[in-house]
C-alpha cells in the first residue's frame, strides 16, 4: 500500500519532532537542526521540513514585522568628535 505524499510529510514531521531536530534559538525563531540523523534527504523532505519551519515561525515573524512596524528604526547619524 503506497502512501499520499501528504501522509510522507507527516511522517517526516512527525519524525523530525521526535528527534527533536526544530529547536528554538535565541532570536525566537524555529531551526532544523539535525541531530545525526541516518539516511539521506531528497529535496521534496527538504521542502516539506522548510514548509514546516514556515509554519511554525509565522506567528513569531508576523510579532516581529509589526514591532518593527510600529517602531522603525532611526537612521543612524554620524557626527564627528568632539574635539576638546
């Protein structure tokens, strides 16, 4: 019995969880972060692991867009030394 290609991704999610492989640094967001894993990776697990990066990190940037909304950043100003 063949698998649908939306029951891989959750398997791979699924199993990414369990070696808990997205952890969260420091900056808030989600990594991947493998952890020695065996076998290999095709580029559609890849996706799907970016996918669900994705995901998880959306609330967290749409906070962030609208701190930096609200609060933009002031440009930056040289100004010579004093001289004293």
């Amino acid at each position: 019995m063949s698998h649908s290609h939306a029951e891989e991704v959750a398997r791979i999610i699924r199993i990414t969880d369990e070696r808990r492989d997205f952890v969260h640094d420091v900056d808030g967001y989600v990594y991947y972060l493998p952890n020695g894993a065996n076998g290999h990776l095709s580029a559609w697990m890849l996706r799907a692991l970016a996918d669900e990066l994705d995901r998880r990190n959306a609330a967290w940037d749409a906070q962030i867009s609208q701190y930096f909304a609200e609060n933009p950043p002031t440009p930056w100003r040289e100004e010579p030394f004093d001289e004293r």
